[in-house]
C-alpha cells in the first residue's frame, strides 16, 4: 500500500510539473537554466580548490613529520619556569657534594 506524498512522482506528474514550470518561468528559463549552469561550475570550481587545499596541507605536513637531524645532546627544561635543567649526573654529584637533601634545603 502507497502513503500519500511519499512516494516518487510518476511521469503524468512530471509532466504536470514540466508544464507549470514553463507557464511560471516563461521567457526567463534560458537565464534561470544560465544561471544554474553557472552555479554549479562555481561550485566544482571550489570543491577543486579546497582539494588542492587539502592536498598541499597534507605534502606540508608530510615534509615536517620527516626526521630531523639531532644535533648534539638535547636539553631538558623545567616545564613550569622554562629553565634549563641540569643533567641528572651533575644534579646527582652536586646534591651529594653540597650535602643538601631533594627538596634544595641544607641538612
């Protein structure tokens, strides 16, 4: 069984629409169809330009997840001051030296 209004319109029905179409549109048809035409190559033109945007983001970031050349040893930096830390071998032999304890303070 068909429900009303859900099913697509049958060829005596496009035809109907056809015809009030032309009635309504009349002389300005060719500048509606024109300017539809154009639309749609406005339209193709930037879904081409977002590709070649897509396309060249990705060459970019291809280019910088390369590997890189390491120079030398890295430094650490402290996250909350942004302060070079000192190498964990140095910060052992001097917290040994100056007899303080983890937290800075002297014993």
């Amino acid at each position: 069984m068909t429900l009303l209004a859900l099913g697509w319109p049958g060829p005596f029905e496009l035809l109907i629409l056809a015809g009030l179409g032309l009635l309504i549109f009349g002389k300005r048809l060719p500048e509606v169809g024109r300017s539809i035409g154009k639309t749609i190559v406005e339209f193709k033109k930037g879904m081409k330009e977002v590709e070649n945007e897509v396309y060249e983001n990705d060459e970019e970031q291809a280019s910088a997840n390369a590997p890189r050349k390491t120079i030398g040893q890295t430094a650490r930096f402290d996250p909350y001051t942004g302060k070079p830390l000192p190498r964990t071998s140095e910060t052992v032999e001097s917290k040994a030296g100056s007899g303080q304890n983890e937290s800075g303070q002297s014993s």
